[in-house]
C-alpha cells in the first residue's frame, strides 16, 4: 500500500466517541453562550476549551 493510501485511511478513519466530560464542557458553553464564561464555568482556560469543541466538532462532522 503506498504512503497516499495509507493517508486516505488515516483521513477516514472515525472519530472517537465524546466523553462525559467534553458533553459537559459543551453543556456549558451552550449555557454560557460564550467560550471564555463556558472556560470559567468548567475551570478551563480558553484555548482547552477550543480544542474540546474542535473535537467534538470533528465528532459531529460540524465544519
């Protein structure tokens, strides 16, 4: 199999699952209505918290 091939199957492979936690987190930034409240709220910093929800982003096939 070439390195190309190899990449595709990388690219497609699913997503994992949400944990407990990172439905939480988006619990509370859909309570908070913003990224920085939603951070205080779950005692994250601001840049943890995007990287959360660009997972779950990639989860929910959300561009």
């Amino acid at each position: 199999m070439s390195h190309a091939s190899q990449d595709m199957l990388v690219a497609e492979a699913p997503a994992k699952e949400p944990e407990v936690y990172q439905l939480q987190i988006f619990d509370a930034l859909l309570k908070q209505g913003s990224l920085t409240k939603a951070a205080l709220q779950v005692n994250m910093t601001q840049p943890a918290l995007s990287k959360v929800l660009a997972k779950l982003r990639i989860y929910f096939n959300d561009p």
